[in-house]
C-alpha cells in the first residue's frame, strides 16, 4: 500500500465535492451519502492508528527508550531511525 495520510484527506476532499453536486438524483445523493458515511468510517480508523503510532513516539520522547519495548515493531523502528511513521507514510506494518 503505498497511500499517505495526505492521500485520504485527498479522498475525503473528492467525495465532499461529490456530495456538493446540484445534479445529483434523490438515488445518487442517497448512494453518495452512504459511499461517505463508508469513507469515513475507514478514515476514522486510519487516523485512530496513525494517532497511537504517534502516541507511541511521544512516550519514547517524554519518558526515555526504555519505554520501546512496550511499543508495536513499527513504531520502535520508526523512533529508533528517526523515519516517518508507517501510517503516515502509507506502509503496511509486516
């Protein structure tokens, strides 16, 4: 997967444009908004994991390496080479 945070918000911007138009039938709006409630659900779990992994750093920063063995892989790797975070750099955690 090779989509960044930048990427959905992209996404979230294309479906509100989608949801704006005048033209839309009863039908199509309908089947837009639930296409955005959909969206928005899978949204609201990529920023929840994005925002742990950053919570993970922040422990580390606050509180010293010690505390990296309590942390996911991919966050210790992330803190350890001072690379961005997987999700928000739109890599799988292998």
């Amino acid at each position: 997967m090779k989509n960044k945070l930048a990427d959905l918000n992209n996404h979230l911007f294309m479906q509100l444009e989608r949801l704006s138009d005048e033209d839309l039938t009863k039908d199509k709006l309908e089947h837009e908004v639930a296409r955005s409630k959909a969206i928005v659900d899978v949204s609201d779990q990529i920023v929840s994991g994005a925002d742990l992994q950053l919570k993970g750093a922040r422990l580390v920063a606050d509180h010293g390496a010690h505390m990296l063995r309590y942390l996911p892989s991919s966050t210790v790797n992330s803190v350890r080479t001072g690379e961005p975070l997987k999700a928000i750099e739109g890599e799988k955690e292998k």
